[in-house]
C-alpha cells in the first residue's frame, strides 16, 4: 500500500514537469524553424538579388518566394511547419504556426 502511495505521489508531480517540457521543446523547434527561414530567405535574396516581398507559402504579392523556391532551390530541407511573411528588406514575421502566437515585439514565436 506504501508502494502504490509513493508511485502516486511520483506520478502526480512527474507528468506536469513532462508535459512542460514537451512545450517547451516544441516552443523551440518553432523558433528554430523561424530562425532557418530567416537564413534561407537571406540566403536566396543573396544568391538572386531579390528583394521582392513574399509570404513562404507562396501567396503574396511582389515576386513570390515561396516555399517552392525555398525547398527546391535548397535553402530548405523541407516545407516549414508554420506560415510566414517576408517584406521587402528580409525581415520574417510568424503568421501562423499550431499551438503559438506570434510575439510582435521580439518577433518570435511565444
């Protein structure tokens, strides 16, 4: 009966450590996401000399950078999980991304 108490004990503050922790890795990986496409972007308006405005699905006006041209042009391993916007001087702001928002003073993701 001591064993059962203890384990519950162990469970009842085990799993909120665990799942703060899930978060806190995929807070992470968002931001480092952000960061790659920050990096391929300059990279791509480097390599072109683009500097057209686009958002990294591929939607928006100006020349589309999109993430077609991204990943096939190998700035990006893979289409990113979140949505992005790209203005004119590289600069990359968070539109959407499952589970965030998007800090607009620090300009990640929170």
């Amino acid at each position: 009966m001591v064993v059962i108490a203890i384990l519950g004990v162990l469970a009842a503050v085990t799993i909120p450590n665990v799942a703060k922790f899930m978060n806190n890795g995929k807070l992470q990986a968002a931001n480092a996401e952000l960061s790659s496409i920050r990096s391929a972007v300059a990279a791509y308006q480097g390599d072109t000399g683009h500097n057209g405005y686009a958002t990294v699905d591929g939607t928006a006006g100006g020349t589309a950078i999109g993430t077609a041209a991204l990943v096939t042009g190998a700035y990006l391993s893979q289409p990113p999980a979140g949505t992005y916007t790209i203005v004119a001087n590289g600069t990359v702001t968070g539109t959407t991304y499952t589970g965030f928002t998007w800090d607009t003073t620090n300009l990640v993701w929170h």
